[in-house]
C-alpha cells in the first residue's frame, strides 16, 4: 500500500510540475530523497511512465491544434520542429551525464533560483505584444528547451521565459511552450523506454499504472490552470515558490 501511495503522490507531482514553471525532474528527485522513497519509484522507468502521463494530458488538451497544425498551419509545424532540434541533439550528447551527474541536490538547488531570477527579468523587460513566433523565435525558445534537460530549471519556466524576452504574450508563450515540449517529450520517453527494455528489469508495472494515470489528470489540470493564470498574472508566485524550495534543498542538504 506504502508503494502505491508513493506513486499516486509522484505521478501527482509530475503532473503538476510539468507545466508549472518549477521543474518536474527537481521535484521527482527531491521528494524520494527527502523520504527515503527507493526502489522501483526512484528508477530512470517509473519517471518514464510518469512522463507518459503528461504526455497524454498533452494531447488531450491540444489534440485539435495538432490537428490544425499537421493538415493546416505547416508553417507552425516547421518551427516545432525547429525548435525541437536542439533539445534531441542536447539529449543524445549529454544524457548520461543528466542522468548521473547532474541529478544532485546542490546543482538543483542552485538553477531553480537562477532560472527564477531570469523569469523575474524577463517579466520586468518583456513587452509581451505578440501572439505568434517567427523563425527566429523558434530557435531561441528551442535552444532554452534544451537547457531544460538539466534538473531544476523546468522546461515550461524555460521556453515561456525565453518566449517573454521575444516579446510574447503570456499565455501564447505558454502554449507555444507546451506544444513545442509534446513531441520533445515523446522522444525522451520513447529512448528513454527503449534503454529500460535492455536493461532487462522485472517491475510491478501496476504502480506504474497508477503514476501515469494521476499525472495524466493532473497534468491536464495543470495546463488548463497555467494557460487561464498567465492571461491575468505574472511569473511572480512561481519564481517566489523556486527560491524558496532552493533554499529549503540547500539547508536540507547540509543540515539532514
């Protein structure tokens, strides 16, 4: 039962922290660390099937802009993809080491307050005009995606921060964003799935179940939530929330 109330609670996290500019890796690898959680729900598999959850809340909430976006707007399709570029060649070159190395408390800690500082920017000298990208804004906001491999700085926080300094409207950098993170998401997912399968692991794929379906509701939650606060409100509650949790990880580290 303790398992299954541990995934419950991760695949609620991941859902959440996804599309929230706080960093869902920083969240999966804090909450087992802070607990004491190991096993199957601290493995490179269960983060996969988590992973799937949000994808399919992902698709869910934009199924009909795929669909408009595949048959009618290929020029936004060409910039998804464009931006999805340098994401994969970030993950194929560096993956190891984002899997190993940089998954510490400290590095976390570390880019959640930096990565809110440059949000804190962005909202004070973005002018937020536009509601569509350009070549240009595609390889920008695709180049920050890449960063957002490493723990901490949020693939959302990222790419809506990156889409502020070109000028973008909140809500449309957010959209922008989470359309440009599916396919980015599938892949890591997918390569991901494909180094589990030879490791030859047996797991209690139940769990598993229950961590993709709760960050599949949640996720979709969260994206509706995101998409109607940045039509109101500024980054200002999530940046405040990064510094305080990167805080709280620099003294738990030290001090636990």
């Amino acid at each position: 039962m303790d398992n299954f109330f541990q995934a419950l609670i991760l695949g609620i996290i991941q859902g959440i922290t996804e599309f929230l500019p706080v960093s869902s890796t920083a969240h999966l690898v804090i909450t087992p660390w802070i607990f004491g959680w190991t096993g199957e729900l601290n493995s490179l598999s269960f983060d996969i099937a988590v992973h799937l959850g949000t994808l399919l809340s992902l698709v869910f909430c934009f199924w009909k802009d795929w669909i408009e976006i595949l048959f009618k707007d290929r020029t936004l399709l060409v910039y998804i993809v464009i931006g999805t570029i340098p994401a994969v060649l970030a993950g194929l070159a560096f993956h190891d080491i984002i899997e190993t190395t940089l998954r510490n408390p400290l590095i976390i800690a570390f880019t959640l307050i930096f990565i809110g500082a440059l949000m804190l920017l962005a909202e004070k000298i973005g002018k937020r005009q536009r509601d569509s990208v350009s070549f240009w804004d595609a390889v920008i906001i695709g180049t920050a995606q890449a960063f957002a491999l490493i723990p901490g700085v949020s693939r959302s926080g990222i790419t809506i921060t990156a889409g502020l300094f070109k000028g973008l409207k909140r809500d449309y950098a957010a959209k922008f964003s989470f359309l440009l993170s599916t396919p980015a998401i599938a892949g890591a997912a997918s390569f991901d799935f494909y180094k589990s399968i030879k490791m030859s692991h047996s797991y209690d794929y139940s769990l598993f179940l229950v961590g993709v379906i709760s960050a599949a509701i949640t996720g979709t939650l969260a994206i509706k939530f995101m998409l109607s606060f940045l039509r109101k409100y500024p980054l200002n509650i999530f940046i405040y929330y990064r510094w305080l949790l990167g805080v709280m990880i620099f003294l738990l580290y030290f001090f636990k």
